[in-house]
C-alpha cells in the first residue's frame, strides 16, 4: 500500500462516515476508493461492509430508547434478517471477480436511483402507532432485503427504511431504529462469512475503520451546517461515476 492509496482510503473513510451521519450512502465512497486503489470487486465490497459496521452498532445504541419498546417483537425480523444475509453474502462468494464486476456497475446504477429517491420513499410519521413488526409480509419482504444487503450493501438502508414502512407499524423514529438494528445484524452475518472466505483486505480495512468513526463524529458538526440535499448530490455523482467507471473498465 502506497502513501497515496493509504491517504485516498484514509479520506474516503472519514467523509463516508460523515456522509452516512449527514444522509447516508457512504457505502459508495469507501467500495470506489477500495476500487480506484486496485482492491477486487468482491473483496472490495467485503472490505467496504466491514468499514461500515461500527457506524451500525453506534446508531442502534443511538436509537437504544426506541428499541427497548420493542425488540422482543423484532427477534424474527432479526433472524430472518440473518438468514437473508448469509444467503447473499454466500452467493456473492460463489461468483468469481469477473463476474461480480459485469454485475457492479448495474448494481451501482439500481442503487443510486434508489438513494437519490430516499426523500420520497421515507416513510410518512403515524402518530401515536405501536412499533408493530414481524408480520408476514414484512418478513418476506424483509428477508430478500437481507439477501440484497449481504450480497451488495450500497443503498441498503434506504431500501429497508423504505420496505419497513410499508409493512410495519410506528412513527418514522422507531422504523429507523428498527432499520438501524437489522443493519447491524445483516452487517455481522455478511462479515463473518467474509472473514471466512478470506475475501477482506485487512491493511486497507484497518486504515479505514477509525476513519469511518472519526468522519461519523465530525458529521454531527456538518449535519448543523451543510444541507442534506448537497450531500446527497455528492453521494449520487459518486455513484454515478463509479458506474461509469465499472462499465468502461469491464
């Protein structure tokens, strides 16, 4: 690892992290600069989903009040979510780099629309609604999210934000700590098969990791300053450029 590329991962890592604290999406700067260094797809996307964990454990204490109110009901979205998780991270373990890479920029394409739709697909505040979860449709729906986010992170969070709304009960506040515990949970089990599968660029992560939680706390500071809207655009020309990126390099 170069000064530069350890400089580059270094930064990528430390504006994620504000970039998730402001408005999410900092999967997509951690997997391009992994990318850009010369890091395997897969083993880039691993890497990248190892980054972002600790911002998943510090937001799900964060939202601790909300979840104590009903975590008991969550248990079978959380295993469900597990289960969905260790299907998709398997299946992208199964799959070597070229074909993962022929996948990627389609993936980055799906997930940038989706993050860039993320203002118009929160869900609507129901006063006063009990946080009702583990329905039917909602495990179903919740388990091929899982899939998704073991198989390709970016665009997660908005997604499940988005699917949680529509099949479970509560005000936004309480969907997003629910959305903040499964994260956690599909995070966890997408790593230890990662670790398993020898797939992480340890170096690379170790840079990044305190990066990501040093960008994390500045963005509390940026969230009082910088609109989410700006931040948002940032995060969907990166995007859109890693996509470029991915389909004239394949």
């Amino acid at each position: 690892m170069t000064v530069f590329s350890a400089f580059l991962l270094f930064a990528s890592g430390f504006f994620a992290g504000m970039v998730n604290a402001v408005a999410g999406g900092g999967t997509f700067l951690t997997f391009g600069a992994l990318s850009v260094v010369g890091i395997p797809p897969i083993v880039a996307n691993a890497t990248s989903s190892i980054t972002q964990f600790p911002g998943y454990v510090t937001s799900t204490l964060a939202y601790w009040s909300d979840i104590r109110t009903f975590w008991r009901g969550a248990l079978t979205l959380c295993a469900i979510s597990a289960l969905g998780a260790l299907a998709g991270s398997l299946i992208l373990l199964v799959l070597d780099n070229p074909s993962f890479r022929a996948m990627v920029p389609w993936l980055l394409i799906a997930a940038t629309a989706l993050f860039a739709a993320g203002p118009w697909l929160k869900p609507k505040p129901r006063a006063g609604a009990a946080p009702k979860v583990g329905s039917l449709t909602g495990s179903v729906v919740q388990f091929f999210t899982a899939v998704y986010g073991g198989f390709f992170g970016a665009g997660m969070g908005v997604m499940m934000l988005a699917t949680l709304g529509l099949t479970q009960s509560g005000d936004y506040h309480r969907l997003n700590a629910l959305k903040n515990m499964l994260a956690t949970v599909i995070a966890a089990v997408a790593i230890l098969v990662f670790v398993g599968g020898g797939v992480v660029a340890w170096p690379e992560a170790i840079v990044m990791i305190p990066a990501v939680a040093l960008g994390g706390y500045c963005g509390v500071w940026v969230a009082r300053r910088v609109p989410q809207t700006v931040m948002r655009g940032i995060v969907v020309a990166v995007g859109l450029g890693l996509a470029v990126y991915y389909f004239t390099k394949g």
